[in-house]
C-alpha cells in the first residue's frame, strides 16, 4: 500500500471526475489532499477530450442526465481507448429504472478496471436483490458472493464498501476492515474512494492490488481522523479527514496504535 500511495503522490495523476453534483467539491479537494490533481468535466462537448488529457476517468451517476450520461459514455470509451483506467461508481443503481439502463448503456460501451459500491449497488448489478434507501445500503447480504459475481459478470475488479470492504477479480477476493462509522455520517464518502480508487490505479500495479491499497489507506485515514481530540461528529471529523488524507500510511498507522 506504501509504495502504491507514494507513486500517487509523486505522480500527481490528474483524475477526470464525472460525478454527482453533491459531491464536486469534496472530491476535488479529498483528490487534491490525497496527493492527485482533479478535474470536473460533465459536458459531452469536451468529455472526451478531458478523458484523453487525463490519468484516470471516475464515472459517478449519483445525479446523472441524459445529457450527462453521454458525456461518461464518450470520457469512458476515450479512456479505454488510450489504456487510461475507467471506475465506474453505480450511485443509486437499484433506485430507478433510469439509472439501471443507464448503467447497462455505459457497460455496453466502456470496459470498467474497477466497479464501486456499496452492497445494494453492486447486487443489483448481478440480479441479487437486497434492501436498498436511495444511494445507501440498509441490507448486507454475502459481500463476498455479490464482489465476486460482479467481478466475473463484467470482467473487472469489484470493490464493495460497507463496514468490511470487499475487493475482488473473481479469482482473488481481499477484505478490508479499516474504516469508522462516521464515514457513513457525511455525504459523499464513498463517492470520494471513487475518485481516490481511480488515483491509485492511474499508477503501475496490479488492479486488485491498487484498489484494495486505495481501500485501506482510506479507512485509516478515517479512523486516524476520527481518533483525533475534538473530533465530536461529522462536522468536526470532516477537516480531520482531509488532512488525514495528505498523511503517509506510516503516520496513520502509527497514530491508530
Ligand atoms: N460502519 C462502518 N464502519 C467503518 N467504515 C465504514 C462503515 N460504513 C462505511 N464505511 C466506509 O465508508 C466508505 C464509504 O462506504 P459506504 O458507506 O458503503 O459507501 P456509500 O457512501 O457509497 O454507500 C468506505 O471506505 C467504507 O469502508
Ligand atoms: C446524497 C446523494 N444523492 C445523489 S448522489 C448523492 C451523494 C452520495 O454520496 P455517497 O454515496 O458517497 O455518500
């Protein structure tokens, strides 16, 4: 995870983020802390050509438009096109049927490295149905079956938040237990892994190897946070977390001890 996340930062990869509206800001600085450099870029006049500029294209649609949708689909085909890696974040998937077939008209057209979500998500994807509240999980069902039978399904590596992470090829499945609940007290946490997920695999490395140091440090940048005196609930966790995200892994490591 050490050198992973060092490459990043002396990389300063530049992730091109078609993401939701709630959480623009917070990833683009999450990004900047976490040692990368980001870019918004929604509109299907020059998504593509973003794509091509950037290291790495995260395909969010916690608030997707039509119009929208034909901008990740141009950035994501761009991408694959020049072996620039592709995370798609399935926001909401299982909510309506316009985000399921949105979802499917992306995977039609672009090849994602990775797919993130949460358990509810990620079993939509794969027919399995469990209980879902707009973009949150509230059922867990078996992470490792649904991270599994996604990895498989769309040939890609799946990465399943929740109090476990699960990270999985369909051949190797890793889980990740750092993390603090508080995580899931502030909008956009999981859509900022997203962003930092895209970072790391814009690095040389193994895919599953990438996703799951991406995993990892995040959770202990959380619980590093989380830790700190005056940390009371998400308003005071929130500065802590941003500045836990430009710590080394030694640092958080040896402050969680
Ligand atoms: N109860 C929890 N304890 C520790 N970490 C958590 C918990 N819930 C979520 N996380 C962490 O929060 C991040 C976002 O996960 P999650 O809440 O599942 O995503 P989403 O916001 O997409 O639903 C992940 O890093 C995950 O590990
Ligand atoms: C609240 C909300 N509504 C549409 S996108 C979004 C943000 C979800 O972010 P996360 O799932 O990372 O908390």
């Amino acid at each position: 995870m050490n050198e992973i996340v060092q490459k990043v930062r002396a990389q300063e990869p530049l992730i091109h983020n078609l993401t939701n509206a709630v959480v623009m800001n917070f990833s683009a600085n999450g990004l900047l802390a976490f040692g990368a450099s980001p870019i918004m870029a929604n509109a299907k006049e020059d998504a593509a050509d973003v794509a091509k500029l950037s290291n790495g294209v995260l395909i969010n649609i916690g608030t997707l438009t039509e119009a929208q949708l034909e901008a990740m689909i141009e950035a994501g085909k761009a991408a694959n096109e020049a072996g620039i890696p592709v995370v798609i974040d399935p926001v909401g998937v299982a909510a309506t049927n316009f985000r399921t077939e949105a979802f499917q008209r992306i995977v039609e057209q672009v090849h994602p490295d990775v797919i993130k979500g949460n358990a509810g998500e990620l079993a939509h994807l794969v027919g399995i149905e469990l209980e879902t509240k707009g973009v949150d999980a509230v059922g867990e069902g078996n992470s490792q079956e649904i991270a599994g039978k996604v990895a498989v399904h769309f040939q890609t590596i799946a990465v399943l938040t929740g109090k476990v992470d699960t990270v999985s090829d369909g051949k190797q499945t890793l889980t990740n237990e750092t993390g603090h609940a508080l995580l899931s007290k502030v909008t956009g946490a999981g859509c900022l892994l997203g962003s930092i997920i895209t970072a790391c695999l814009s690095v040389e490395g193994e895919n599953l190897e990438k996703a799951y140091a991406a995993v990892k440090y995040y959770g202990m940048a959380a619980a590093y946070a989380a830790s700190q005196s005056g940390v009371n609930g998400p308003g005071t966790f929130l500065p802590q977390f941003l500045d836990a995200l430009t710590m080394e892994p030694d640092t958080l490591e040896k402050g969680l001890m």
